[in-house]
C-alpha cells in the first residue's frame, strides 16, 4: 500500500467523493452515512463488549467465560421451578387437608388435583394401564366401571398404596386363582364346560346347552368361593365379575379356558413409599374421576 | 442543486477528508402564527386531551369485571372497550379495525395527502410539544442558533439542563399515561409513586420516557424523512388530484428580493425571504417541489401569507392543493377538483366494506361459546353391561362478567345418556360458569349396545342458557367399535 494520499474525485451533482475502483465504468459513491446511523453502530459495539463482560459469553476448552453478573440460565430454571412450586404449595396444602368429597365439591382444586394426577399417571402407571388409562390384556381398564377391588377413593387408595401382589408390602392386595387344569384338579371335559358355563352367564348363548349345564356344577364346586353366586364377583377376594361384557384376558372361549387351565395373574407395586401420600391422593383423585368412580 | 453550489464544490478530496457521517444542517423551525397553525394547536390539544384522559373514564360492568372504559388486561387476557369484551380468540376483531384504520389512511391520504403526517400522528404532535417547550426555555429560531453555536458557559448549561428536564418530565408523563391503559388507572397511579407498582410497569414507564424523549426531542423530522415506512410507500396513493403543500412555481418565479413599492412585473411573487424554510419542521425548501420529507403540516402556507400580507399579494403563493390545479393555475385556467375517482371510490369502498365486517363481527359475536374435544385415547370405553362411553371435554366460555348457569344436552344421539363429572346425580347436568371464564368440564356419553349400528354417530352437545334464553350447539361424533 503506498502511503502517499489518494485523491478522490468529487461527484458534482451530490458532492460526494467518487471511489477510485470503478466496476464496468460504474463508480460508487462514498457518501457519509448519517451521523446517529455510525454512533447507533458505536453503541451497539460497545453494548457487545458489556455484554460479555457482564453475562456468559465466550467458550474454551473446559469452560466458559461466566461473566460478572454471575448470569446462568439453569439457575433461572431452578428459580422458576422453585416459584412454580411455591405457587403450588397453597393449593398443595389445602389438598393433604382435604378428604376425596370435599376436594370433589372444590371446582378449582378438582381441577388442580385432576391436572397433577394426570401427570403423574402418564410418569407411573401409563406404562402398564395405559396412557388414556384403557388397560391392555391382563392390565385393567380403569376407565369402565367393573372393578376388581372396588373403584371408590378409599379402595383405590389402599390399591394405589399397597399394590396388588407387590412382593414387598406386607398389606398388599393378594388372590391366587389355582391352575385348575394344569394341576389337574379339573379334566380337560370338565374345563370346557366350565367355560361354556361361564360364557353363558354373560348373556351369550351357548354354542352346547348341555356342557354349560354340567359346567354349572363344575362352577358351583370349585369357583362360587371367589367369583361369586353365578359369577357375580368377590371384591373382597380379588374375584373378578364373571356376568360382564368386561374380560380381563379376553372373553372367547380360547382365553377364558387358557385362564382356567393355567391363569396368569398381574402384579402391581405398592407406591407407598415410592409416591408421597399427596401424590397418591391426587392419582387416586385423577383415576376416580375417568368415568368408572364409585 | 443550484449552479453555486457547485462552482463552489472542489473537484478532488483527500482520501481522509471524507467524512465519516454526514454533516446535516440541524433544524431550528421557527415560530409562525395563522390559521393553519391554531388548527394545529386546536388537534394537538384535543388528541393530548384523549390521550391523558381516556383511562380516566369509568364504566359499570359489575362486581366481577374492571369498570374503566378501555382498558388492555394483558394477564387477565382480555380488553374491555367500552360495551365490548375482546377475547384472544377474538383478536381477529382487533386485526379488523387495524385494516379499517390503514385502509382508512390511505382513503385520507388519496384524498388529502399527508394529513395524518401532519397533524394527527403522534410523532408530529409530540415532537410540536416538545418544539413549543424548546422555544419558551431557549426562545425562537435566532437565539437557538446563537444558543447552539456559542461555547460552553453556565448559561447556555442551565438553558439546556431546563429543556432536557422538562422534555424528560413529558417524556415520563408520556409513559405514565400508557400504562394506563394496562392498569386500573386510579390504582396504579398512587402505586406507581409508592413503589408498588410491577417491575413491567416501571421497565414501561421508563423506556417510553426515554423513547419520547429520544423521538420527539432528538430525533424529529428524521423519524418521519428515514425511519418512518409510510412515508415511503404513500407515494403509491398519491396521484395528480391529491392535495398537497405546494409552491407555485408559475407566480412565485423568478423569485428575488422585492423593496417596498418596487413593481412587480417581470418578476415573481416570491421574495425569497425564506420564512417557508425557517418554519418548516423538516428544514426543507418547499420551493424545490413535492418531496418525501414534507409532512404536509403547512406551516410554510401560512409563513408565506403572512409575508405575502406585508407586501400586499394574494394569499396562495404556497397553499394546499393538487399538482393538476398547479399546472391548470400556470396555463391561466380554471382549477378544477376530481375527488371521485378511481383511487378514492375504490378505498372508500374496501372501507366501508372492511367497516361492516367488523361492526358485523362484534354484533354477532356471543357473550357465550362453547367447543368441544372428544377423547382420542380410547376412543370409546366397552362398560360392564355391554354399554358403550364415549367421553368429552367441553370448554365453554362464559365472555360476560355475570355468573351464569348452564344446561348440558347430547342432541341427536337417541338412547345416550349424558353425565358431567361432579354433576353425576342431576338429570339434566347444570353447570355453573365463573363471570369471564373458561371452564373445561368432563361430560360422558353413554350409548345402550342395543343403539350402536357399528359406524360414527354425529350429534351435537346443546349448551343451554334459560336465563339469556341463549344457545350454542357444538357438533361432534360418538364412536364405536366396527361390528
Ligand atoms: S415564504 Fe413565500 S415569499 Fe418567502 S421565500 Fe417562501 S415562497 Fe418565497
Ligand atoms: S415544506 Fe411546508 S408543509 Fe412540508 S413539512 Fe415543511 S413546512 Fe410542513
């Protein structure tokens, strides 16, 4: 670069200096931008240069520059969850104070109890019952009003807490249903006509009238004790309703005989202890309230 | 771009005598007096009047809904305007009267030219605020040139330090009022001076405080020549029959000094005085023809009457009016006025039109509504007698501030039985919306096996109002497994 001045030409029309390079006979003008145009681009340099010196700003190897106001976006995070969580606590107060009638006549802590119990229902429970809560084979539907246990707060509770054939909670839910052919307490005739019996009192007719007729008796010796007087189930037993349009695994003749034959049985944890008491209560809140609360 | 200018413009620079911005003449508009500035004076003071004062108007709407006039709850979502009641959902209502009021604009502009500009937008008005307060503290055009030019001494420090503080106390009332249009006024205004307003709206106060104080004090005519994107694209609505401020350059050349009694033939009624310049807000000379910077306040028609009184000429030598009427005027004929044309038919009818939309949107527009979102995971629910459920969540929208109850209906569903969760033991559900509120419900619908033909029944859920004597119906389907 030669150091000597560069004259540039002056443009008679507006006056400004004409740059030297010209692009196919095209010069370009160096007309000054506005003065509050180069000190806005001044200023916002210098806002630049705060800025990094004031918050996070440049990476290295290990780290990052923290800048001085101590700025930190997952600080921020933890602030706005711990002030959601105060928001919360008064709601979250009056709920463990409450029992399940009083938070039911309660529009907005309905509402507050349904919103976390559906939350935590998709966390804890959607992986076996489902994320709309409709059950699959050998997972019940919670939506529907049959119920094994029984389907009112103070029953869905104990259930939530204490689970179902939890192998750690002393007071869990327990029922055994024998292997009725696999152990050969019943023959392969007397199995089958046993499920012809037990189809019948849903209200299908059978396809063999006299097998459901000696499957009766069959039902009468071995299964009153836990399913009940023509099937109408045990609550306190676990023995689930048999004169329904609800099936547990299935309700053709192949999954009833599989059952009778060698039944499988679910197991569910008991979250007591996994879930704190308000939690519970608002799954409890949320499970009662999808249609099938008693 | 006159013939001295560029004699005088050397032909050659140093490459370091380029400057690095541009060095702009400053303006210092001087006084004028006329009608066409008290008219300016009389709109200033009415929209300052309505702008300081609208929040103040109070309104009944009950014990559950804020009783000022017009006011934007940002977190209650709501804007309440006068009788009307504008839900988010409703912001289309808003997105009207916007293009009611730009369509409105360029019907003006078409008509008129740059009226808006001129007189009625805030950053005229303002900056005249500002100008008038400029002038009682450092005087009128003259000294504040002096003012400018003279060295540093207490005086001209104290002179400054007066206009700055009373351009920021209008700035800060600026501000002051705008957020009362968010607030309750007479609750935010003790609250705003004992600290206990919010941080938003101290963060309000503040910036517009600053952001007056910047536009209408420093920054003036330049907002409306560069920043301002209306002063760009009028020019499409302008054509030859729109008013403008205008030099007529047919009488007024050749212009030149006159002395009194000297005749006037052979010359031109302009005396180049250049009062038209010294007025001019923009520090424009009209004199070089229509140009984007002028905001058509014409403050130079009435500078230039004034002088054309003194010496003893028809008013009009600068006036508002069209570029056809300048031409027809040069030539000696009649001027002639088209004010139905094209142009102006066409805006005028997209107004109106655009008007009735939204007259028509908030006449039919229900103080209740109602949607629906049928479940999805599962579809339907198989109950212990063979029964089919279907369930729901309605949201309905009760958009008054009286509580009301409602009635909920499946319509067109033979044999299903309705259930709202939490009403499970009446008949008929009944539910009570909260004044101004959405309440989400659960509602099921159960459907004997025996109705169930296999394919999706549509019905409509029917929410009733007896005491409004209101309806809404919202349509959806039951579903079912495939037989
Ligand atoms: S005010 Fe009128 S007479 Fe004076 S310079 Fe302007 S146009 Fe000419
Ligand atoms: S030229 Fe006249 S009308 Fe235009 S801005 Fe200046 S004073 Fe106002």
């Amino acid at each position: 670069m030669s150091s000597e001045k560069r004259k540039y030409e002056v443009d008679p029309v507006t006056g400004s200096a004409i740059h030297p390079y010209s692009w196919d006979g095209i010069g370009e003008l160096e007309t000054p931008p506005p003065r509050w145009w180069v000190l806005t681009y001044l200023v916002c340099f210098l806002f630049a240069v705060g800025w990094w010196v004031a918050y996070p700003a440049w990476p290295y190897i290990a780290g990052y520059t923290k800048g001085v106001l101590g700025f930190s976006t997952r600080a921020d995070v933890a602030e706005q969850i711990a002030a959601a969580k105060a928001a919360q606590a008064p709601y979250n107060n009056k709920l463990a104070q409450l029992d399940y009638a009083a938070i039911a006549a309660d529009p907005e802590l309905s509402t507050f109890a349904m919103a976390g119990g559906k939350a935590l229902f998709g966390e804890n429970c959607a992986q076996c019952h489902g994320s709309g809560a409709n059950g699959n084979v050998g997972y019940p539907n919670l939506l529907d009003d049959d119920w094994l246990w029984g389907g009112d707060y103070t029953t869905l509770e104990q259930t939530v807490m204490h689970g179902v054939r939890s192998t750690n909670d002393e007071a869990t839910r327990q029922s055994q249903m024998p292997a009725f052919g696999k152990d050969g307490i019943l023959t392969r005739e007397q199995v089958d006509d046993v499920v012809a019996y037990v189809l019948s009192l849903s209200g299908t007719a059978p396809a063999d009238p006299a097998a459901a007729e000696r499957g009766a008796q069959v039902f009468a010796d071995n299964c009153v004790a836990c399913h009940g007087d023509a099937g109408v189930g045990l609550r306190e037993m676990g023995g689930p309703k048999l004169n329904d349009a609800i099936w547990l695994y299935g309700g053709d003749p192949k999954a009833v005989a599989a059952q009778v034959f060698n039944p499988r049985h679910g197991v569910m944890p008991a979250w007591a202890g996994r879930l704190d008491p308000l939690a519970i209560k608002k799954l409890v809140f949320y499970v009662h309230s999808l249609g099938g609360g008693e | 771009m006159s013939m001295t200018m560029n004699n005088r413009t050397p032909t050659t620079i140093d490459e370091a005598d380029i400057p690095v911005w541009s060095h702009k003449p400053k303006t210092f508009p001087k006084k004028v007096k006329g009608p066409i500035r008290n008219l300016k004076w009389a709109v200033m003071a009415v929209l300052l009047a309505i702008y300081w004062g609208v929040p103040w108007f109070r309104f009944d709407r009950g014990p559950f809904a804020p009783d000022q006039a017009i006011l934007i709850d940002l977190p209650g979502r709501k804007a309440y305007f006068l009788w009307f009641e504008i839900w988010p959902q409703e912001v289309y209502i808003v997105t009207g009267l916007l293009i009611v009021a730009a369509i409105g604009l360029f019907f003006v502009t078409a008509m008129l030219g740059r009226v808006w500009c001129g007189y009625a937008c805030p950053q005229t008005v303002w900056t005249d605020l500002f100008m008038l307060v400029e002038r009682w503290i450092e005087g009128d055009r003259a000294q504040r040139m002096k003012l400018d030019r003279a060295p540093f001494s207490m005086k001209k420090l104290g002179k400054r330090t007066a206009k700055f503080a009373a351009w920021a106390f209008i700035g800060m009332m600026t501000g002051g009022a705008w957020i009362l249009y968010f607030n309750d006024a007479p609750t935010v205004v003790p609250e705003l001076f004992t600290g206990e307003a919010g941080t938003a709206v101290y963060a309000t106060v503040a910036f517009l405080t600053f952001s007056t104080f910047l536009m209408a004090g420093i920054a003036r005519e330049n907002v409306c020549t560069f920043m301002c994107p209306y002063a760009r694209f009028q020019s499409a609505m302008f054509d030859q029959d729109t008013m403008v401020v205008s030099y007529h350059p047919a009488r007024g050349e050749k212009r030149g000094k006159h002395k009194a009694g000297e005749s006037w033939d052979g010359r031109g009624h302009c005396i180049d005085c250049r009062q038209c310049v010294d007025v001019c807000p923009t520090g424009i000379d009209i004199r070089d023809g229509l140009q984007m910077s002028c905001i058509s306040c014409g403050l130079c028609v009435d500078a230039c009457n004034s002088i054309m009184d003194k010496v003893g000429l028809p008013h009009g030598l600068i006036s508002y009016d069209t570029e056809r009427n300048i031409e027809l005027k040069a030539c000696g004929q009649k001027p002639k006025w088209n004010l139905l044309r094209l142009r102006t038919i066409g805006y005028g009818v997209v107004f109106a039109l655009a008007g009735l939309g939204v007259l028509y949107a908030l006449m039919a527009r229900q103080p209740m509504d109602a949607s629906v979102l049928a479940d999805r995971n599962p579809l339907f629910v198989r109950l212990s007698n063979g029964d089919l459920r279907n369930g729901y969540t309605l949201k309905l929208l009760n958009k008054t501030p009286e509580l009301h109850a409602v009635e909920i209906a499946a319509v067109g569903l033979t044999g299903a039985e309705v259930t709202v969760l939490g009403h499970e033991t009446e008949a008929v559900p009944t539910v009570e919306l909260a004044p101004d509120a959405v309440a989400a419900i659960r509602v099921f619908v159960r459907l004997p096996e025996a109705d169930w033909k296999g394919s999706p029944l549509d019905f409509d859920f029917v929410v009733t109002d007896h005491g409004r004597n209101l309806t809404v119906s919202v349509p959806t389907r039951f579903e079912g497994p495939a037989k």
